[in-house]
C-alpha cells in the first residue's frame, strides 16, 4: 500500500463506492472506508485491506474521525432515498463534510455528481450541484466530475433500461425519451476516479465526464433490444405521461421502486450531454484503450449479469423504512412486543446441503413453494410504494450482509449456521425472517422463524389478519427447503 496517501471513500457499501474501493486496493493505494454499519461490508473481498470507519455524515465528530490524516477524500453519498425534501438532507451532509475537511486540513476533495445544463434542472440533479457548491464553500479543493446515465450491471439507471426493454415490446413512453444523454460505461467513469486519486496536485474544477456517443433515451432502449436478441420497440410517445406517472409505472414493471425511480425520470426531462467547455482532458487524459461506446457497455453489463458476476447493485444502499417503522437501530422493547411463528424440523440431509437451499433462496429460485403469494404480496408492497420482490438477488447462490434480497436484506449472516433476513416491505412495524442449522445426535434440525415488531394495534391487527397465510406458506416453504436439501445430497452421492 502507499502509506503517503491514505485515501478516504465514502458510500463504500453503494454502488461506484463499493467497486471503486476494490479498485484502489488494486492499485495499492491505502484506503479508508466510511460506512454507517461495518457489518454491511465486512464480507467483501477488500475489507480486510482497508481501515474501516463507521459514522453518520450529519455527525461532525464522525467526519473529523474519518477525515483525520487522510490526503484526498471521495465523496459518494446521497440521500436520494431519504423522502421528498432529501435535497435538504443531502445539503446539511455536504455542509458538515465541508466543515470537517477543513478542521482536518485534507488535500482534496473529489465528488461525483451529475451533468446539469439546462436552467430546468430537476430536484434530483439541483441537489447534485449543491452538494459540490457546499462542499466548495471550504478551503479544501473540490473536483468536481459531472456524469450523466452510467451503464454498467447493477446499476439503476441499466436496471431500468434492461427492465423496460424486456419486458414491453410496445411502449407508451413520455416525450423525454427524445431527449438527448450522454452516458458513460462504469468502467470507464471508474477509470477517472481511479486517476483521481493520483493527482500531483490539489484541483479545484468542475469538470463533465461522458462516453463517445450522444442518443436518445428510446435510441438506447433499441440498442438494448438488437443487443438482447429482441425485436425493435414500438415506441409510442404520449405527451400526458408526466414524471410521477412515469415512475409509477417504471416502478410496477421494473426492480427499481417508484421513490427511486421518480428522480431518475425527472433528470431525463432534461437533456444531460457534456459540456466540451467542462472537458476533464487537461487534467487526466482519457483511457489509452479507448473509451466503451453503448453497444459496448451494454454487452459488458450484460455478460456479467450472465456470469453472475455482478459485484455491485444500486440496492446495496438500504431503503428507507415506511414513516411507521422504528429505526433498525432501535432497542429491542421499541416494539412493546414481538410476535413469532416458528417452526423446526429434524432431517438426515447434510448441513452443506442446507445451507445452500437456505442461502440459495429468493430471486429467481424462488421461496420454495406459494410463489403466487410472495408474487401478490411483492405487488400490494408495490402499490403502496414499497420495494416489491424485482430487487431479486446479486447473485444466485452466495448472500452477503446488508445486500438487498426482494424485499427483504441479509442483516446477519453466519456462514453455515444462520440467516437472518429484515423486511425493507411497506409493514405497520418491523419484521424478520430467519434460519438456523442446530447440529445434534448426527441429525439436523432447521429452525424456520418469522418475528413481527408490532407499530400499535395497526400492527397487531396486520399480524393475525395474515396469519392464515402464514399457515400455508411457512410450513410448504419448510418442507421445500428440506426436500431441495434431500436432492442435493442424493446428486451428490
């Protein structure tokens, strides 16, 4: 590692974060990570090459800590997922971060927002430019890179396109997908962070990164299409489609949740092209190889999609729970009381064999019987502006703690032994769903349980108003899981 250096990354567990970490610890450069909670990182293959920092970005304190000794510092946090006014949180959390890089006297700077060139800029991508103005406001140098649509597997904006394109071959679309973007592959807007971090000297600039080629959105969607091996796209436009409709209906056909989806949207009103005037070229030269163009990035993104090789999702940042949901961080008698169905079964099958049913579970594999019910709870979550069950997994056989799994996350994992997955759903309380392997006389016994934090008598009424299903599903998804397990260890001997 270089220990003249040592770099700062916030958002470690999101999206850029996460890999731009990785590729750091490749260049042997020495990295520290900022993460509200250590666990959601701590099964990455970096994590035991970097100091990691847990802390809140609004705590001051937690910044100067995290800030102490460092040289250049990356700033990838957003609160895009915080409600309507997260432009007012995301302005308090550059503030502070501005404060405390100046108390601890760092070197740069660097900020990734996004490209704005027009005065009728939507809340999502004026908040962007406020967070690198506030972050300005110091004395440390801020570079700040501008980038519009990133594509790479993973990736909301790439979710969904994919989800669009795939899933509707005749489309009524809103006017902006006329509009013209600029996007950028994520390999490449990685490759100028990486430079970044190498800078001789300090820069202070605001500088637009983008790919080769200037489309449409709809130019984009028929890309995907010819890529995927689909027909064209019957693209029909509508001029009555505004943004909150369109969310609406992005996030009824896509993974991607309508509170996410809607400031996306309202940024492709806009057209996002870089601006030649803002060109980073004098600064750090573009990527010897060449930049990707879209068809380019798209079967890049594509390919580790197949080869389930997708390192980061936009899901990996937690989703905020319903305004009637306790914090997660809570105590454990926030709830008053905790109802619990649970359920074991003793079994001859072998613990590996378990394991990979219980880990394996979710997604595309489904939930081991009454998928119809999960399917129509996934739905009703959507309707009330829940995540549903499209997240889907990262990766169809191996969980990590703190990544998105439907509509649940994977808040303890022990290898093996245990799972314990918390409801991100639209739920009058706090729910979890876990498994265990407990190992006794050469048998195994799997403890199936599911615990619901009740939120007043609302709550308690949802819990036995549900129950009746909880009769079907629990015990069928046992008895699945066991039966899969069963198999497994007959294929294998």
């Amino acid at each position: 590692m270089n220990s003249q250096r040592l770099i700062l990354v916030t958002g470690a567990s999101g999206y850029v974060g996460g890999r731009l970490v990785r590729d750091l610890v490749s260049d042997k450069c020495a990295v520290r990570v900022l993460v509200r909670d250590a666990q959601k990182v701590k099964e990455q293959p970096w994590a035991k090459d970097v100091e990691i920092v847990e802390g809140n970005a609004n705590n001051l304190a937690d910044m100067r800590r995290a800030l102490n000794g460092v040289h250049t510092a990356f700033y990838l946090l957003h609160s895009i997922n915080a409600g309507k006014n997260f432009d007012e949180v995301e302005n308090a959390m550059a503030q502070n971060f501005a404060a405390a890089a100046e108390a601890e006297e760092i070197s740069q700077i660097i900020y990734l927002g996004g490209i704005a060139n027009d005065k009728n800029r939507s809340q999502h991508l004026a908040s962007r430019m406020n967070t690198g103005t506030q972050l300005a406001s110091g004395k440390v140098p801020v570079l700040e890179l501008r980038a519009g649509i990133i594509i790479g597997s993973g990736s909301a904006s790439f979710e969904m396109l994919r989800h669009l394109t795939h899933r509707l071959p005749i489309m009524t679309t809103p006017k902006w997908v006329s509009n013209l973007t600029q996007p950028i592959s994520i390999r490449d807007a990685l490759y100028y962070l990486r430079k970044c971090a190498q800078l001789p000297t300090p820069v202070s600039k605001i500088c637009d990164i983008g790919g080769t080629e200037v489309l449409s959105y709809a130019d984009m969607m028929q890309k995907f299409a010819k890529l995927s091996g689909l027909r064209k796209r019957w693209i029909v436009q509508v001029p009555v489609l505004t943004p909150k409709l369109s969310s609406l209906w992005i996030g009824f056909v896509t993974p991607v949740p309508t509170s996410l989806a809607r400031p996306l949207v309202e940024s492709l009103i806009s057209e996002v092209v870089a601006d030649p005037q803002k060109s980073i070229d004098s600064i750090i030269a573009p990527p010897s190889e060449g930049f990707i163009d879209v068809e380019g990035a798209i079967k890049l993104a594509l390919s580790r999609i197949a080869d389930h090789e997708v390192v980061t999702r936009w899901s990996d940042a937690a989703y905020p729970t319903a305004p009637w949901q306790k914090a997660q961080s809570d105590p454990d008698w926030a709830g008053e009381m905790v109802l619990r169905d649970r359920r074991e079964q003793t079994t001859d099958a072998s613990s590996a064999a378990l394991w990979q049913a219980i880990e394996s579970i979710g997604g595309e594999n489904g939930w081991y019987g009454a998928d119809f019910l999960w399917y129509l709870r996934g739905l009703l979550d959507r309707l009330f502006g829940g995540v549903g069950l499209r997240r889907g997994r990262r990766d169809p056989l191996t969980l990590h703690v703190g990544e998105s799994l439907d509509f649940w996350r994977v808040e303890e994992l022990d290898r093996g032994v245990r799972l314990k997955l918390y409801a991100e759903m639209v739920l009058p309380g706090k729910a979890w769903l876990e498994f265990t392997i407990i190992e006794k006389g050469g048998k195994r016994t799997v403890r199936q349980e599911a615990s619901f934090s009740p939120r007043g008598l609302g709550g308690q009424l949802y819990w036995y108003a549900v129950l009746p299903f909880h009769i079907f599903v629990f015990p069928t998804m046992m008895r699945n899981l066991i039966r899969k397990a069963n198999r497994t260890d007959y294929a294998n001997s």
